[in-house]
C-alpha cells in the first residue's frame, strides 16, 4: 500500500468513525422507560427517616418497604440520544416509546404537586383507617397552558373562597364554576407562596366536557393530627400513596406490620383508602425483585398487567383498598394464603 492509500484509509475510517459517533449522539424523539430505584420508606437517606412523622407518637417499624419506581430516559427527561434508544429497545426490561409531546418545566412542577397530593392523601387513608381526625382543603395541583388560569394560578395554591364563598374540597370548587356560564368572572381567595392573596379568571366552555372551566385540576390536601414528611427527591406523580399509607400505619401502631420482612408495592391511593390503577407496574415488580422483595402489593386494577409477568420469586398480593392491604400483609406474615391475580384463563371466563 502506498503512502498515498494509507492516508487515504486513515481518513476515511478516521471520518466513518466521527460519522458514527455522532450519529450514535444524535438527541431522538423517544422515551425509554425501565425500572427504576426503589426506596425504603422505613430507612434512612443521608441520615434522615425517609419518611418523617411527627407530632404525635410513632413506634418502631422493622424490615423494609419499599416504594418502587420507573426510571424515564428522554422525552420530559431530557435528549435520549439514539445509541441510548437501540440498547433500550435491544433491553428485555425496558420498553421504548415515541414521544411526541415535550413537556416543559410547568409538567415537571405538576409532576411533583400530584405526588405531594399523594402524601397528603396517604396521610388521611392512615388516619381514616386507625379513626383519627381529618379535615381537607382544595389544592391545585396543575394548570393547563394557554387556560383562563394560565399565568394566574400555580400549581400548589389553596384555594380557599369562589367569589366570597368559602369552598372546603375540589368537588365545591368545580360546582361554583360549572353552575354559572362560561365567560363569568370569578373571585378566587387563594394562598399562594405562604401568602393570602386575590385572583380573578374568567371561565371558558370546555368542548371535552361540555362545561364552563377555569383551566386546572384541584385535588384536596388533607390535614391530620400527625404530619409526614417524605425526605426525598425527584420523584412524582401519584403511583406511591398505597405504600405510604401503609408505612404511616407501620409507624402509628404499636404492633409492627412489616416485621422485619421485606415488602415492595405501588398503587395510587384515596382519602377514603381506595387503591387506583398505576402504569408501568410490569417494571416496578422487576425492580421490587432486583431488590430482594418477596411480596408486592398491586392494585387490583393492574392484574391484566401483572398475570404472566411476575419474577420468580416473588409473591403477588392484589388490592382493592388499604383494608385489603393490611390484610394482605398480616396473611402473609402469618402463612396464610394471599390473594393474587386471577390466572388469565379465570379472567377469561368472567368476561
């Protein structure tokens, strides 16, 4: 080969090498979802509970519950670069998605409000399950972009009066827009940032629901004679109420739930203790395995999900509330059958 030919060979594989890093690099419209950490709610982060009660007394809660998570690439995450994408879709754990919609940082802010939501609820769930006080107050907990209340209200305001009438949960809020005609104004008495202080947005007809709407979703944050307190980062949505819930019960009683074993679960959960459907519950029992769990609590609204996909090893519990939850839970740490999903066959013939 002449000197000539070796250059010429150094270059051109010297150019397909840049060409195939950068294309490796290249941001791509996906997001990759796969499972994610799992955090025991009855330990310690940077020595701290994670889960803090206070005000009134708890008790020693042994073993370890863990609320589990999914892990998101991309999309509301940031650039999922392409190399990245091919190893998620070549991954038996991780499922790759189009993600055409880029969410902003008022999704991500949404994101943490619905989990704070969530505490809140789990804090009621408890206190409604052991029959201690609660009281609620609506909270917004989004606001959609380009809505009346788009600039007006934020995420994490109370909303306490509509035009001078005192509301006490979500349900009020929505009746007082909804009786009067889309374009009226309101008066809303809110607590933003710690401090009281007057909004006015003008409704607008929703053709989805065919109602007068104001532009956000209001949940109740409750108030208990105990508070929670999660010490942790970074994680959102609803998807871990059902497990708090059960960790606050662990810490309020004196005779210990968990027991030194090792639980793991996830469900969304209501003041009232009603256990709600989750997304991506096939790679939160991947996790809960990875990390040595030998039960998961599941909704029972995500058994479709979870027949055929349980790892080996582990036990599945299916729930419809927190009374099922707890019982659930004293089953199994008594060797008594739990009970599971239906066999998909079962669920077959109901229908």
């Amino acid at each position: 080969m002449t000197q000539r030919a070796r250059v010429w060979t150094v270059a051109a594989c010297s150019l397909l090498t840049i060409v195939v890093l950068a294309a490796i690099l290249v941001p791509v419209p996906f997001l990759l979802r796969s499972p994610g950490p799992v955090f025991d709610l009855l330990g310690e982060a940077d020595g701290e509970p994670v889960l803090e009660v206070s005000g009134t007394q708890t008790y020693p809660a042994t073993g370890e519950l863990d609320l589990t998570t999914v892990a998101e690439s991309g999309g509301p995450a940031g650039s999922l670069t392409s190399g990245a994408a091919l190893l998620g879709w070549l991954s038996p754990t991780a499922t790759l998605l189009y993600d055409s919609e880029r969410r902003d940082e008022s999704d991500r802010q949404a994101d943490v409000a619905v989990f704070d939501a969530s505490l809140s609820q789990a804090q009621a769930a408890a206190a409604n399950y052991l029959d201690r006080p609660v009281s609620s107050e609506p909270v917004v907990v989004s606001v959609r972009a380009e809505s009346p209340a788009d600039g007006v209200l934020e995420p994490k305001d109370e909303i306490v009066a509509v035009n001078d009438q005192r509301v006490s949960d979500g349900a009020q809020v929505a009746e007082a827009i909804r009786k009067q005609p889309a374009g009226t104004k309101f008066t809303l008495s809110i607590v933003q940032n710690g401090e009281k202080a007057t909004a006015e947005v003008v409704s607008e007809l929703s053709p989805e629901l065919d109602r007068p709407v104001i532009g956000v979703v209001v949940e109740n944050v409750y108030t208990t004679d105990f508070e929670a307190q999660l010490n942790l980062d970074g994680i959102g949505g609803p998807s871990a109420g059902t497990m708090l819930a059960v960790a606050l019960v662990d810490k309020l009683t004196p005779e210990e739930l968990i027991a030194g074993r090792h639980i793991a679960g996830t469900g969304t959960i209501s003041a009232e203790g009603q256990v709600g459907e989750i997304g991506g519950i096939q790679k939160k029992m991947l996790a809960a395995a990875g990390e040595g769990a030998q039960l998961f609590i599941a909704p029972e609204s995500n058994c479709g999900d979870v027949v055929g996909a349980v790892p080996d090893g582990l036990v599945v519990a299916a729930v419809k509330n927190l009374d099922d939850t707890i019982t659930a839970i004293g089953d199994w740490q008594a060797d008594r059958p739990v009970k599971g999903c239906p066999s998909a066959a079962d669920q077959a013939e109901r229908r």
